[in-house]
C-alpha cells in the first residue's frame, strides 16, 4: 500500500473571516477553506492574522486534510471544520 502524499500550499486570508490554501494531491489541486473561527476554537492563538493562525494549526489541518482525501468522495474542494480538526 503506497503512502498518500500531498501538499498544502498558498494560505490566504478571503477576507471573509475564513483561510483558504491549495491542496496538491496526486497531480490535482482542489482548493481548502477553514474558518477563523474554528482555528480559534482549537486553541492556541486568538490573532487577527489568520495566516498566523493557519500556521499555527498546519499539523491538524494535513492531519484533516490527509483524512478527507482517503474517504471514497469525489471532492471539488475541502472544508474543514471544528469536528475535522478536534
């Protein structure tokens, strides 16, 4: 069983209180979102930077990500919220 790899990329704030960021998997880009709101649940910082706060939380986020992509959807883009990151 080969090991799936991918790439998080591009984090950018929308400027609707949610991060967006690009999922390289496998020769596909799908896009990602995360709100600011469940980076803050999770704990940790409480900026105003919400690229600070997507860093802060990358392991979580390619651990969700990673989970996301190994379920059996066909997927146009990955939304991760507080369940996907607890």
């Amino acid at each position: 069983m080969s090991k799936q790899q991918f790439l998080l990329e591009s984090p950018k704030d929308t400027g609707d209180d949610r991060v967006t960021f690009i999922i390289r998997n496998n020769g596909t880009v799908l896009p990602g979102f995360v709100a600011r709101s469940t980076l803050i649940s999770i704990g940790g910082l409480t900026s105003n930077n919400i690229v600070a706060l997507y860093t802060e939380h990358r392991a979580r986020i390619a651990d969700a990500v990673k989970k996301k992509l190994a379920e059996p959807v066909l997927r146009q883009y990955i939304s991760l919220g507080l369940e996907d990151l607890q």
